[in-house]
C-alpha cells in the first residue's frame, strides 16, 4: 500500500495545475447568435488564414506549442486536395492584449478567419477584437464558456466526454453515479458536467464530493468520500481527476479505504491512458474511460514525425483540424464557405483524432472510444463511431 502512494504522490506533484491550462474566465461577446457570421470569399482564390500562436509568452512550454500548431497547420495545408490556403502566424505573447491587437492586425492584412488561439481568456479578447469585423475565431480551447458567436471551440470539451460516457453506461445498465471532483474550477466544471450529461441522458447523480487539491487534503477526504459511495447506492464513481495530476491518489486512496471497485467502479472524465504507470493502480481496474479514435490519433502522430522528426504535442493536432475543416469547406466551391452555417454542417469533418464537427452554440461535438483497464493493458469496449449520420466531408 505505502508503495503506491509514494509513486501517487509523485505522480501528483507534478501537474495538478495541468487543467488551468484553458480553462480560464472570459468576458462576454456580444454578437446575435443567430447571426451567420462570417465573409463571403471568392473560392477560387487562396483562403486567407490567421494563425494566432503563443508565441513570445514568458509560460514555459509556450515557445514549444506555437511550434507545433504551426507545424501542424502547414502539414494539414500541404495535405489538402484542391483548396489553396495562405497561411501567416502572429505571435499573441499568451496575453489577452496583444493576441487582441495580433487579431486586429490580421484583419487588417486581409484574414478572412482565424485560427487559434489556445487559452479560454485569449480567444475570448481574440473574438471580442473582430467582432464587428464579420470574422469567425476557430479557438484552440476546450472552455465552453467563450464559445458562442463568432467562437469557436476545437478543444475536446467536459460535456462532451461525459455525454458519450453517460451514454454508453446506460446500455451497460449503469444509471447511478456518484461524482467526486476536486475543489478547483476545472473540477467544479466538470462536476456540473457530469451532472448535465446524467440529467440529458435519463441518469441519475446520487452523490457530489469534493477533496481539496493537495495529496493531505485528498487522503483526508477518502473516508467520507467512501462512506458517501456506499450509502448512496452508486454504480459507479465518476471523477474528474487527472492522470497527471490527482488521479494516482484518487484511484490508491479510495480502494485503500474501503471502496469496492466491484460495485462502484470509476468512471474517468480524463484519458487514463497518457500515463503508463496508472495502468497498475488496483483502482482503475474495469473502469471506463474515454479517448480519440485511435487509428487516426496515431496516423497523425507518425505523419507529424516522419515530416519534423519529433512526435507532436498533445495540442497540435488542432491546428490541423483547424486546416482541415477550412480546406474541406472551401472545396465544395460555395462563397459562404466559411459562414456560420457552413462551419456547423452536421456532417462534420474528418480530423485527427476522428470525426467532430462544430455546434451553433460554438461547441464541438468529437467522436470518442470507450476504453478500460484490463490486466495493466488498455482495452477498447467499443471503437468512435466513423460518421454523424451524414455524408461527410
């Protein structure tokens, strides 16, 4: 027992702000949502696409990220077949000013969308500055609460994941969750997540707990924790713990403190399978998680190396679905292209971790697998659909 928990606790230390990463307060933007925002283009011509990176940020890591999301967007233009894109990159500083003023800027030199940038704060200044420009924002992001309007999110999103895992509980029988978070806005946001998804989906949430985000406050929540998961009946713990950050704690401590995984097995609202190490822990055992189509994750993770000579970062490929969205929609030859109401096509797109497609509300919906933990090895229960019903694109 005490072996796992030191490994958790390094595990722990290491990235519990991880989730901050986008997930940041915005202002309002104040555009009719009914509007179709978004330039008439002459398709014959190459599409003028602002890339707005991080550039120039004093974050760590910042340098490496617009590295890769330009790289990723110059892959996606040289794998399109027909439709001619121009490309330029702005350095945004990471600061919602200059990325304001890169927008402005980019207007001004002709961009008839952007594309980017990244963190929840920036997009929403990005969006806010080109507003009354007619121009829609395709945000690295994956914080709903910008989205709307001329914003666009590409970022896999909470609700989003625990829709399609809500969903697929139900047809195991799964109707009676138990929600444990941590106390930070990501764990709140994706409580209230959760809880939407079980309500849209006929399920129910019988239990909240909360921990407080340090290995001490964890490990003194475990029995209260427990005890609320017996009493109220749960079949199953869903949690919104990182696998690089509370989630080696959370699956060691809980087990450790009397919860049966048997009954109540976890539920993850993060990917489980980004960290090897986890697939040891007892907790994890024939819990559900989800994650991208694997097929395509990988073909795009090898055409990235073989191209830069450097696996890519997680985030890179959405700038690449970013492209290819725009490429797919420039080649139908319609001057609305890259309106509103063409960006929301039902069909979708195909992109590098499967299909998604973008919402009216500025949301994206992205196809996901069920996976589970068996034997120390990841296990896929049911692949990400290849369609949303439509034609596609």
């Amino acid at each position: 027992m005490f072996a796992r928990f030191r490994n958790a606790r390094k595990a722990a230390t290491r990235v519990f702000a991880f989730l901050s990463l986008a997930w940041l307060a915005a202002c309002d933007v104040t555009l009719d949502p009914n509007a179709n925002v978004g330039p008439q283009i002459d398709p014959d011509d190459p599409v003028q696409v602002a890339l707005l990176v991080p550039g120039g940020s004093a974050e760590s890591g910042d340098a490496l990220l617009a590295r890769n999301f330009e790289n990723a967007a110059r892959l996606a233009i040289a794998d399109l077949n027909g439709p001619k894109v121009e490309l330029r990159v702005y350095n945004t500083g990471g600061n919602p000013v200059s990325a304001a003023d890169a927008a402005r800027n980019a207007v001004g030199d002709g961009a008839q969308i952007i594309l980017g940038p990244l963190r929840g704060e920036v997009a929403n200044a990005v969006g806010v500055a080109v507003a009354g420009d007619n121009i829609n924002v395709l945000a690295f992001s994956n914080n709903p609460t910008i989205a709307g309007g001329n914003v666009f999110i590409l970022g896999s999103t909470f609700e989003g994941v625990a829709n399609r895992l809500v969903q697929y509980g139900n047809r195991r029988g799964i109707s009676r969750y138990a929600v444990v978070h941590g106390d930070d806005f990501a764990g709140g946001f994706g409580r209230d997540s959760i809880t939407s998804a079980a309500q849209r989906n006929g399920a129910q949430v019988v239990a909240v707990e909360s921990y407080p985000l340090s290995q001490q406050g964890i490990f003194t929540s475990t029995r209260r924790i427990v005890s609320a998961v017996r009493n109220s009946g749960a079949q199953a713990v869903f949690t919104t713990a990182g696998a690089n950050a509370d989630l080696p704690i959370i699956a060691t401590a809980l087990p450790d403190a009397g919860m049966d995984i048997q009954r109540s097995p976890f539920v993850g609202l993060t990917r489980w399978d980004t960290v090897p190490q986890l697939r040891d822990l007892p907790g994890v055992e024939n819990g559900l998680f989800a994650l991208p189509d694997q097929a395509t994750e990988t073909l795009f993770q090898n055409r990235y190396a073989a191209t830069y000579g450097e696996q890519p970062h997680p985030l890179a490929g959405l700038a690449y679905d970013g492209i290819a969205a725009i490429g797919a929609l420039v080649a139908s030859g319609n001057d609305d292209a890259l309106t509103k109401a063409a960006l929301t096509t039902p069909q979708g797109f195909r992109g590098t971790a499967g299909i998604f497609r973008l919402l009216p509300n500025g949301q994206n919906e992205r196809a996901l697998a069920i996976a589970t933990i068996q034997d120390n090895q990841v296990v896929i229960l049911e692949q990400a659909q290849r369609s949303f019903g439509g034609a596609g694109l």
